[in-house]
C-alpha cells in the first residue's frame, strides 16, 4: 500500500431541481389523473352494463316472453332502452377522450366526462331498477314488485348519488 487517498466523490455539475412536496400537481398532471381514473372507473362500469343488457336481451327469445302481460312488457322496453343509452352515455367520455387527444382543454373533458358519467349512472341505475321490477313482477306479483323496487331505487339514490354529495359536502366544509 502506498498510503494514496481514494478519490472523492465530484459534487453533480446541474443541481437537480427540488422534488415537488407531496400531493402537489400542476393543473395538467392533476387533468391527466383524473381523466385517467374516470376512464378506469367507466371501463369497471361498462362490464356491468353489458351483462345488464345481454341479460334484457335473452329475456325476449325465452318461453315464457310471449306470456308477459302488455304492461311487462313495457317496462321490459323501457329497461332495454335505458341499458343501452347508459351504455352509450357511459362510453361517451371515452369517445371524448379520443376524439379530443392532445387537446390542450383536458381539464375542462374532464369536466363535462365527470358529468356525462353521473348521466350514465343514473341511467345505469334506471335500467337495474327496470329489471328488478321486471322480474320481481313476474316472480311475485306487481303489488310486491313495486314495493321492493322502490327500496331499491332508493338505495341507488342513497349509494350512487346523495352519499357523494354529503361526503363532498363534509369535505368542503371541513376546509
């Protein structure tokens, strides 16, 4: 051994620039984040309305379709229809996005796809609660039908829609 120092480490010639803190974004990040979460949030969404709408449409070829009375028969369109305009209005974002790539407004997308997808609930909502009653009229009367039915409409309200509103509604009071 010679008794040479080791080298140094050499101090970086460009600072890095300091980490935003935590839970900072620019408008532009946050825009992208949350379209992002919107989108994955319809795609969970669009599965079930798909299953909602392959089930409506196999209910017209059964047997049993051709002896449903005049009014089931109605709410069994009225539902089918509902099924299929919350699965359009619910890809509507998506076809937004697309059609709006690179668009420098992503906040504002944002925006209306956050309000198109609230559409689409309630939409989505009316076409589960067509069925229950449809079934539910079919199975056990349209007396019954109508009384569990409107339990369940509630309890979309509830979940889907009044819930969001109270919690946002805490939150902002909070700050």
């Amino acid at each position: 051994m010679t008794g040479t120092p080791s080298p140094q480490p050499q101090p970086d010639p460009q600072p890095r620039p300091a980490a935003p803190p935590p839970g900072w974004e620019n408008p532009a990040v946050r825009a992208d984040r949350r379209l992002v979460e919107l989108l994955q949030e319809l795609r969970v969404l669009q599965t079930g309305v798909q299953i909602v709408f392959a089930f409506l449409l196999g209910v017209a070829f059964t047997p049993r379709f051709s002896e449903l009375t005049d009014a089931q028969q109605d709410i069994y369109v009225a539902t089918l229809l509902l099924a299929v305009l919350s699965s359009a209005v619910l890809a509507t974002p998506v076809a937004l996005h697309r059609g709006l790539y690179r668009h420098p407004g992503k906040a504002q997308i944002v925006t209306v796809s956050a309000r198109i997808a609230q559409a689409g609930l309630l939409l989505l909502a009316s076409a589960l609660t067509g069925a229950v009653l449809l079934v539910l009229d079919v199975v056990l009367g349209a007396a019954l039908a109508a009384a569990i039915t409107a339990v369940v409409a509630l309890v979309f309200g509830l979940l889907w829609f009044v819930l969001p509103w109270t919690v946002r509604r805490l939150l902002r009071d909070r700050q």
